[in-house]
C-alpha cells in the first residue's frame, strides 16, 4: 500500500467519523444498527466475518470521533437462520429504539419485511434477500445498497458471452444450485437470458446442504456444458472441485456466486483451485485502503474485534462495505436534516448516496428512490493460486431485461 492510499484510506474513515470538534452534550446520543445475524447455525461461515468487520469499522469511526459528533452503536444478536426469532430480534431491537436493522438471511428477511415496511423502518439487504427488493417505488424501505442475485447471475453469463467471442447461441450453460430459495433465486433471470440469447440453459439440483453433487455432476459430464454458473455454499465448493477433478470438468469453467471465500480455497487447495471463478461486487485481497488500515490499526497490534485470520477473508472485506455505505448514509442524513436521525431522514440519504465505492472496496452504487440497489454492478475475479485476480471492470449488464423481471415480480408484491 501506498503512502497517498493510505492517506486516501484515512480520510474515507474519517468521513465516518466527521464533527467532533462540534459535539454537543446532545450530539453524545448513540447512532444505533440492529445486527441480527445467524452466529450459530447455518450462516457460521459468513457472519462471524461481517460481525467483526463491522465492529471494527464502529470503532475507528467512535476513536476518530463518531458520525458528526455520534458514536455509533451496534446491537448484535443471534437469530439461528430462524424466521420467528428474527421477528423476535426485530420487535425487541425496536423497543430499544434502533430503526435500521440487518438480517444476512434471506428467509429471516422474508419474514421481518413485511414489518419493516409497515412500521417505516430501514431493512437493510446487502448479499441476502429478494431479488425484486431493489425496486425502491414498492420496497421503499428496503435497502440492498448493491446487486441482487438476479444482477449477479446476468452479469455472469454476459461474461460467459465476452468469453465465448460474444454469440452464445449455440452454447450450452449449467446452473449447479441448492435445491431452496437461495439456489432457486436466479432461475428465473437465467431462462429469460436463455431465451433472448438462444443458449441452451441445463439445471441441475443439488440437496441440501450440497455434500452429495455425484448424481449433478455425472450429468454435467454427459451433458457437457461450455460453463457451470454454481449457486452453492461454503463446503459444497469443496465438494464440487472434487466432482470437477473425477469428472474431467475444467476449473476455470466453474462461475460461482459471490459466496466463495478463502476458507473454501484452502480446503480445496489453493493450487487445486487455481483458475475458479467467481461473480461479486466486493473486491477480495487485504491491499485495499479500507482493509489495510484496519489490519494496520488493529490488527497489527492485537486489538482486532476478532480473530486476525478472519480480517483476511473476503467476506470481512464485504462487513466494511456493507457498514461503510451504512455510515456514509448516517452521515449524509445528519449533513442534510440534522439530528436526531429518523427512518425518514436515513431513507432520503441512502437514496442520495452517489457513485460510492468506499474507495475501492466494492462496486460504485448510486442509489435513487427508484433503484435502492445502487446500479446492479459486479464482475468476475479468478483465483490465480495465491489471491482474487479481476476480469473484467464493474459490470452491469442486461438491465432492461432484469428490471423487466425485477417489475413483474415487485408488482406481485404490491398486489
């Protein structure tokens, strides 16, 4: 890292952190974020990660001098990937009078949503929930603050397009997925693309929780698909590889969702899986400016929130993206209505968050009260044996089509 990045990565903490000379004995009140997370069942592999990353930025920004003069405060509990005690995380946090929350679930943030919207709350959706949820006009207080899976996967294939020398109607595309909401989520986005490109689109289910794929892969062996776009978690990329290896499937035509990390690398091996591919909206590697100060203040000094081999992953990297559009928000709320933050005052400043991208960190997203994802951007990075090389830039491609699916299925919604 640079000396001018790491300056650069100083004054975007410090932007969190902005008004402490001005502090008043009112500016003492707390910013407060509602973290229910699963830390004890099915999400263990991932949130952990996004906790500690969060906690981490919460107390740069607190030492640096808050939010404009606010400290930040985070509430963080466990809800076991259990929809009822989300509800109950969410009714109790409320009580305490936090308004912005955050679940890392899609089925918890089914279930909380219809809440949310009812009582004039900000759910935020950042890597979980519905795909349609980006429709600021119907979810108007539904932030996911960056691509849905819809985005992800159209994004996937037009790589696949770019790789293909940009005619894929005589290609063949597998979808490996879990056989529940979360693998299902892009099927639908995927058969329209197949439709409107003429590529031959071959699902292939896996059970829960993917550590049997033989019955899958013997498929995508007879069926010989040009790539295989992977909607599975965690161990089931470990289970994959070995099923690519018996089945004479190349690696670097294995296009996984975002949730791939170096944990996954190690356990298959990371000269084994040297050429994987991955879609995301967050960069992955620890030079980014963000990352690096963290590491640096914390970190080097053993002061880290949390095991320092978890501030190396990508998903700690995807923690400060999601809390640092959170905290830009806050602060933008405070510049522009003053204080106390209200719903309704967060609401208007994630909608005038522009072309931000926590330097670097991820994929720039403008939010609007139309589009409360930000633009939809990923791209595809390989692993190149030590570290996640980029492919391509931030892509968004195919947004008519997924706004013509995102539309039909918000007004679902709204009916």
């Amino acid at each position: 890292m640079t000396i001018r990045q790491h300056v650069k990565a100083i004054a975007l903490a410090a932007a969190f952190a902005s008004g402490a000379a001005a502090a008043s004995a009112q500016d003492n009140e707390p910013i407060k974020f509602g973290l229910c997370f699963d830390l004890s069942k099915s999400y263990t592999f991932i949130s952990p990660q996004v906790a500690q990353a969060a906690q981490d930025l919460a107390m740069y920004t607190n030492e640096n001098g808050g939010i404009e003069g606010h400290p930040v405060e985070l509430i963080i509990r466990d809800h076991g990937n259990e929809p009822q005690r989300g509800v109950e995380c969410y009714e109790q946090l409320k009580r305490e009078g936090v308004f912005n929350f955050y679940f890392l679930s899609t089925p918890v943030n089914n279930a909380v949503l219809p809440r949310v919207m009812k009582d004039g709350n900000i759910l935020v959706q950042a890597a979980a929930g519905r795909g349609d949820a980006v429709d600021g006009e119907v979810f108007e207080w539904v932030f996911p603050n960056g691509p849905t899976y819809w985005q992800q996967a159209a994004n996937d294939v037009a790589f696949i397009k770019d790789q293909l020398g940009g005619d894929l109607s005589d290609a063949k595309i597998g979808f490996l997925y879990l056989d529940y909401p979360f693998g299902q989520e892009p099927i639908e986005v995927l058969k329209t693309l197949s439709e409107k490109e003429g590529f031959e689109l071959k699902l292939y289910p896996v059970a829960l929780p993917g550590s049997d794929q033989s019955g899958a892969w013997s498929s995508i062996r007879r069926d010989k698909p040009d790539y295989v776009i992977s909607w599975i978690l965690s161990g089931g990329h470990v289970v994959a590889s070995k099923e690519m290896r018996r089945n004479r499937f190349p690696i670097d035509r294995y296009l996984t969702v975002n949730w791939m990390n170096e944990v996954d690398i190690r356990n298959i091996g990371e000269q084994e899986a040297k050429g994987i591919l991955r879609g995301t909206n967050v960069a992955g590697g620890q030079e980014l400016p963000l990352v690096k100060t963290m590491l640096d203040t914390y970190y080097a000094n053993g002061k880290g929130s949390g095991p320092e081999a978890l501030a190396r992953d990508v998903y700690y990297n995807l923690g400060l993206s999601i809390y640092a559009v959170n905290f830009e928000a806050a602060r933008l709320a405070i510049q522009q209505n003053g204080w106390p933050l209200t719903p309704e005052s967060m609401k208007a400043a994630y909608e005038s968050i522009e072309n931000f991208d926590a330097q670097g960190l991820m994929a720039p997203i403008t939010i609007t009260p139309s589009d409360h994802g930000g633009g939809g951007k990923t791209r595809v990075e390989q692993w190149d044996g030590e570290k996640w090389v980029p492919l391509t830039e931030w892509i968004a491609e195919y947004s008519d089509l997924v706004w013509e699916v995102i539309k039909e299925s918000s007004s679902k919604y709204q009916q």
